[in-house]
C-alpha cells in the first residue's frame, strides 16, 4: 500500500503602520512676551491589516481500471479548516500505486486584504522498502524504497481554468521534493526569470468566494505525478510520504526574499571590502562583502549562496556583470565531514558546486555520467584521499540522488541541498557533524581573485569565505 500526503497550512501576518503625536511650536521675544500655540491630533486610532490565504484544491488520479478519485467541488484550506469544517489539513492517500497510475492537482490562491509574495516549500517525509517479496528481490538489491526515485513529478504555473504555464521544478519526486525543501519562491506573473526582489506578487482579494464560487488570483501553480511503465518490480510494497505548504506574506514594505521554508542558523560572509573598479579611479565602486552564504544544519542541509552584484559591477555598468566568462565560472561549498575523520588533512571532503559547463569539476562530472547529463548544472567533487594525499573524482548532480544544485535565473543566488541519508559518493554513513570550510566563487579566466590585464580590478573583491567552525547534523 502506498500513502502519499499532501499537507498544507496556512500562515497569517498582521502589520499595522500608523503615527500619533503632538505638534508645538513657541518663540520669545524680549524676557517677558512669549508666542505660542498647541495643536493636538485627538481621538487616533490604529487598525492592524489583515492577509489571509485560502488555497482551492482541484485533485484527480487515474488509475486505470482499479480506481479513479477526485477532490469534492469547492475543496479549499484554510489554516486547519477543510470545505468549511474543522479538521486537519488537507491529506491525500493513494493506494495500490502501479505503473502508469497518474494523478493532478491544481492549487489556486485568494489571497484575503492584501497583495502577497508567495513561497511554496515541501519535504519528503518516508520513502520506505517495506519488506521485499520475492518479485522484488529479484530485481532490487538495494536497501531502502525506490518509489520516490521512481515516481515523475512536474511542477508548473497554470491558470484557474487548465491553462499550463512555465516549469516551475521537475524530475523525480525526491528531486522536486528536496528543491522545495530549500524554497521556490512563487512569482505572481508566472514567469520566473526576474529576480527574487520584488518580483511580481499575487493580487489581493476581498473576499475568497464570489457567489460561491473561488475568487483567485490569475496564477495557479499545478502538480502531476505519474508512475512511468517502464518501471518494474522494484517499487513493490514501496511507500512515499510528503508535504506541501503554501506561505505568503504581504508585499507592501517587504522584497519577498525572506524565505520561510528554511531555518538559516549560520551566515558566512567573505572580508568586507572594495568592489570592482569601473571608472578607472582606483576605487571600488561599492563596498560590503562579495559572498553570503546561509547555512541550515539537520539531516537535510541548505546552502543559500547570495552573491553582490553591485560588489562586481552591477547591472547598470555594463562592463561585464557575474559572471565575466559565462563559459568558465564556478560556486562552491566545501565541506568536512566527521565520518571521514573531522579535521584531517585533507578536509575538503565533498565540494558541492555549481558550474558552466566547461568548468573543470561539471565537465569532469558529465564524462563519467550515467544519466547523459550536459551543459551547466551541479556536481559534486569527492575527496576521499587521507595522509595529505588527495584522492578526488567528479559526479554531475543528475548522477546524484539526494543531491541537488539551482542558479537563480539573474545567476546571484546559488542553492544547494544536501540529503546526507541518500547515501552520497563515498560516504560511509551518515554524518553527525560537519564544517563548512569554505564558500568560493571564479569566473575562470576573468577570475575575481586572478588579476590579468582585463579583469577590470576583480582581484580587489574576496572570494572565499571563512569557515563555519563545527555544525551538528
């Protein structure tokens, strides 16, 4: 039998702005004479504002002969309340799961009082064997459930009445599930290209339901699932467990780049320093710190990498934003782990990055793929060498359940998410603590830290942060 659950929530945010006072104004002339006069502003009153997120839940799956569901009409959440009762949030099972069973589901937003930004975020909560019978046995030899390996999944934009927009995430459901384990921030347009600031943000309503039916935003987000035939017998018994949930908050006097669905409990930052110099004084043109990266500890860790434009040029310079050479660049987190001796030499355990497709560690990932995977994307460069000897090798990120690397479209943010109980290149077993060595950021030939002729001043910005110092798992 097969559970898979769906769960959504619903998060309310109350700012109120407002300003009472006194005002009073006096003059003397002479010692005796005084001018003056009071004004009072009487009878002030603050109202805070109100956001309040409705999701409507259109669901269905096929599958085949055996069985064929779909949610009741005017099935909504909001907060704990389900189709207008009390109850928990929404949980959707699907049992006898086999190839070729499908299913879709469509969630629209009334956002209640107030424009919001909206994040959509998400965990794989079990992915269990649950025993092996003989078919399976035969051929499975691994340890552990398949089904979310197995399981395709698409995440898309899509309006209220079917229309598919742009991809939003895809792929298996243990990499569409660790991608919203990080974040996707959700844009009110349906296209993701501009920035996570200020992107477009969904439009408020003022009231969920018009005549019973749902008062939405234009912008859907839709999610299909499918067993592909070409699966066999390693799913049997298999079972997958997993949320979803929904956060907004209000966009006015916020950027929408506060992201709830990852608790950040270490910052590391490059020294603070000059920026590129661009106008030939001598001069960076901006100051602060090149690289931020946000690091989240627990059994699945997240790296936010945030890179300052403005530290390298800045979009209004033209002459030549991150990455310089489009062609060679790389953004890595290095790190040690305490299941291959914390502390030794070497220490740079696993590097996990992100590079153009002929960087040295992506192209040496894509020449030993067994997934076929080409051109920019992830990797991970493993070290397994000891006594001060190194001992590395390349895997692309497609190669790599568990493992998953994503540029921002304006290419200044960086995520990686790491499942350490995926069981990664090498690693024994799973890790209890670990070290952020480094965070590091190139653009190979017009390198920041390699100053040539050419490289407009670069070499002034700091490229690699400190480390983090012991993180428990």
């Amino acid at each position: 039998m097969n559970d898979d659950t769906i769960g959504l929530s619903r998060r309310k945010m109350l700012v109120g702005l407002g300003a009472v006072g006194v005002a009073s104004a006096g003059a003397g002339l002479g010692t005796t004479a005084y001018f003056n006069d009071t004004e009072t502003f009487q009878g002030n009153s603050l109202t805070a504002g109100e956001l309040d997120l409705f999701v409507h839940v259109d669901y269905s799956e096929d599958q085949g002969s055996y069985a064929q569901y779909q949610t009741p009409d005017g099935t909504f959440i909001n907060g704990n309340v389900v189709g207008g009762g009390e109850g928990e949030p929404l949980s959707i099972q699907v049992s006898d799961l086999k190839p070729g069973d499908s299913g879709e589901g469509d969630f629209c937003f009334s956002i209640v009082n107030n424009p919001a930004y909206l994040w959509m975020c998400g965990d794989l909560t079990a992915n269990d064997e649950n025993g092996m019978n003989e078919p399976e046995t035969e051929s499975d030899e691994t340890a552990g459930g398949d089904l979310a390996d197995a399981m395709q999944v698409t995440v898309s934009y899509c309006t209220s009445d079917g229309a598919k927009g742009a991809e939003i995430v895809s792929g298996s459901l243990r990499d569409v599930m660790l991608a919203l384990r990080a974040g996707v921030p959700l844009y009110g347009d349906g296209d993701p290209s501009a920035p996570v600031a200020n992107r477009p943000a969904f439009e408020g309503v003022e009231e969920p339901f018009v005549d019973d039916a749902p008062n939405v935003a234009e912008q859907c987000v839709c999610f299909n699932w499918i067993v592909p035939t070409s699966v066999g017998n390693e799913i049997q018994s298999d079972s997958v467990e997993f949320d979803f949930e929904f956060y907004a908050e209000q966009s006015r006097h916020n950027d929408g780049t506060n992201n709830p669905c990852v608790e950040f409990d270490t910052v590391l930052t490059t020294d603070a320093g000059p920026g590129v110099d661009r106008d030939g004084d001598e001069q960076g043109d901006a100051t602060g710190s090149w690289i931020t990266a946000r690091v989240s500890s627990g059994p699945t860790t997240v790296v936010q990498v945030e890179l300052d434009g403005d530290m390298y040029g800045g979009g209004s310079s033209g002459l030549g934003e991150w990455p310089s050479n489009p062609n060679s660049y790389v953004v890595e987190a290095n790190f040690d782990v305490n299941t291959d001796g914390l502390g030794e030499s070497p220490n740079d355990d696993f590097r996990f990055g992100f590079g153009s497709a002929t960087s040295g560690a992506r192209s040496g990932g894509i020449a030993n793929s067994t997934s076929g995977a080409s051109g920019d994307g992830g990797y991970i460069r493993r070290n397994i060498g000891t006594g001060g000897n190194n001992n590395r090798f390349d895997t692309a990120a497609e190669d790599a359940p568990g493992f998953l690397a994503v540029e921002s479209a304006d290419r200044l943010t960086y995520t990686f998410v790491i499942d350490w109980t995926s069981g990664l290149p090498a690693l024994s077993s799973v890790p209890t603590q670990f070290v952020v060595k480094e965070v590091f950021a190139s653009d190979g030939g017009e390198g920041v830290a390699s100053p040539n002729s050419s490289n407009d001043g670069r070499a002034a910005i700091d490229n690699v942060t400190d480390a983090s110092g012991v993180i428990n798992v």
